[in-house]
C-alpha cells in the first residue's frame, strides 16, 4: 500500500523541482553551473522521454530500461567521430548514455528521500550502456515471423498429446496459449496479467474484452481478437482448475501464478517453435512486439497508447522498435503512388 506521506508528482513537477534544488548549489559552490546545466538538460531529456503528466512514484524498472533505450537511440546531433554515421543521424554515445544515467539516477536517488517514490526504480534497470542497443535482446520485439512461429505453437498446444505419466488435472497447455496470446497480441505488463480475474473477461455485444487494471489506480477495456477469446473460452470451460480462487491464470495446485512462471511458461512454449523462429524472449518483450507491429500496420496512435494503457501518446516511443525491411515496405506501399496517374 502507498504510504499516506507519499507525494505524486507528475515527471514534469519532479523534475521542475530538482533542478532548481541543483541550481541552488551553483550558489554556494557545491556545483559548477556548466555541470548544473548538464543536470537540467538530461532532466528535460528524461521528461520528453516519459512524458510530463506521467506520475513519477508510477515508473518501473521496465520503464527506466525502455527510456534509457530511446535516449541510446536518439541522434546526438553533432558531429562525431567517423564511421558513426552520417551527421545528425548518430547515436548517443557509451559516455553520453553513461552520463544520462547517472543524471537521473541522482534524480530518482533524492526522490526516494524527498518521499516522492516509493522504490527507486533505478535499482530494478536492467539496461548498460555497453549492451547492444541498449536493451537485452529478449527484452526487444520479436520479428513478425518470430512472433507468428510463438503464436502459432501456442495455437497448437491444446491439440498436443498428454506427456506419459501426467494426469489430467496436471495438464496446463490450455492456460499456457492463453498466457502466450494475451501477451503477444494485446502486450500488457506481467502485472497486469497475473493480477488478472476471471470476473476481469466479459462480453459487449458479441465482442469478448479484457477490463485490464493498470498502473496509477488505471482501468481500460480492450476487446480481444476474436482467435484469443476462442481459445480463452475453451480454457474457461476445460483448463481452468474449478477452485475458490478467482484469478484467471492458475497453476495446476490452484494456487494464482506468479511473474516468474510466465517466464517459464514463454520458454516453454518457445521450445516448440521452428530454430528458424525461436528467439527467447521476456514479456516485456512481447509488450514491444504488440507495440512495434501495431505501429508498423499503421494502426492509430491513439488506439495503441489505449490497448498498452498509456495516459499519453509521447510514450509509444519507448516501446517502438524498428523492424529489418520496414522502410522498404512502407515506400513501396506509398500512399501517393497507390492507383494510376490522373485518376
């Protein structure tokens, strides 16, 4: 539970704050104002980067790796030394994404002291600046055919034959797809999905939604495709263990599942797909799948932030990634050259 003390500040208001705790230094002399400045501007960095009205006590490990992931990715702007590039499109590099981490960790370090977040979100990051783009590989969206080949294995798992020796009630591949198909084609956070209900599920004129409880007191309701209620449907109906526990996703003792066997249970399921497909993967990583391939079929902005439960539209940045080819594809499909001349 939050403590009553507890400050929620928006990103904006915290950081608004700190630096002018960090200009006031610059008077007594406990801070050059060159390095005071460069305080302040990787503060404003970080405000773009979560977005201003973002309450600050929200922010998760998770969040702090995709923004550090977007700062590695912004150009730098200036020129740089050769083979980085062209001018103006380079990347941050190791010491400016060195820098900037250290900048908002000091931010976050007095926001733990000032009462404005509960846990510091720094000491659950995952991301250096050596890794490669800034973020672990499963932690980045899967390709479209990787994420067909974990979809498609999830499909098939409720047709597979029992393994020898386990009972009936041991068998879990139903809930296992449902676990893969809400994470790949609806992308919620992990805490989200285990804190799930069954009384979470409900229908609206023949459409089968998700009421997802989010981050910050957040509710939204997402409408499931239609291959994802099926399956959940049959779930409800064959695989769910019948116990007093209302959680949706339930281990086959009945006891509610926790973050980590979702894990397990993605890299169960990945056993299963072709080599040729298999990338191992988080879920975080298939929330960027969601996101990435949203985005990339030209799917509404606002209708993406809405199915992530995001409050505002500049965070979308952190949970895009690029795809190899998708630049070809979105020129050849040109909508100025679609149809003939002079019609």
């Amino acid at each position: 539970m939050r403590p009553a003390e507890l400050d929620r500040l928006t990103v904006a208001e915290a950081a608004d704050r700190y630096v002018e705790l960090v200009r006031a230094k610059t008077l007594t002399g406990g801070l050059s104002a060159a390095t005071a400045e460069v305080y302040a501007r990787d503060v404003a960095t970080l405000v773009a980067l979560a977005g201003e009205r973002a309450v600050l006590d929200d922010l998760t490990g998770e969040d702090v790796d995709a923004i550090l992931l977007a700062f590695a990715r912004k150009p730098d702007g200036r020129g740089g030394r050769a083979g980085q590039g062209p001018p103006g499109d380079r990347r941050q590099s190791p010491s400016s994404q060195a820098r900037f981490r250290r900048s908002i960790s000091a931010l976050f370090k007095h926001a733990a002291l000032a009462g404005w977040v509960q846990i510091n979100p720094m000491t659950q990051s995952t991301v250096t600046a050596k890794e490669r783009g800034g973020l672990r590989p499963q932690r980045r969206a899967l390709t479209r055919e990787q994420a067909q080949g974990l979809i498609g294995a999830a499909r098939t798992l409720p047709q597979e034959q029992p393994e020898e020796g386990k009972r009936r009630d041991q068998r879990m591949e139903l809930r296992d797809a449902v676990i893969v198909l809400l994470l790949s084609t609806m992308g919620p956070r992990v805490s989200e999905l285990v804190r799930a209900n069954v009384e979470d599920f409900f229908t609206n004129d023949g459409v089968r939604y998700w009421r997802i409880f989010g981050k910050g007191g957040r509710t939204r309701d997402v409408p499931l495709p239609d291959d994802v209620a099926r399956v959940l449907q049959v779930y409800l109906e064959q695989g769910r263990p019948e116990v007093a526990d209302k959680a949706l996703l339930l281990s086959w003792r009945g006891r509610r599942l926790a973050r980590g066997d979702v894990q397990a249970v993605i890299d169960r399921v990945q056993r299963r797909v072709d080599p040729d497909q298999r990338r191992s993967v988080t879920p975080h990583g298939l929330r960027h799948t969601t996101a990435t391939h949203l985005l990339a079929d030209a799917v509404d902005m606002d209708a993406v932030r809405r199915v992530l439960g995001h409050s505002d539209l500049s965070t979308l940045g952190r949970y895009r990634d690029e795809l190899p080819g998708e630049l070809e594809v979105a020129m050849r499909a040109h909508p100025l050259l679609r149809g003939k001349p002079g019609r």
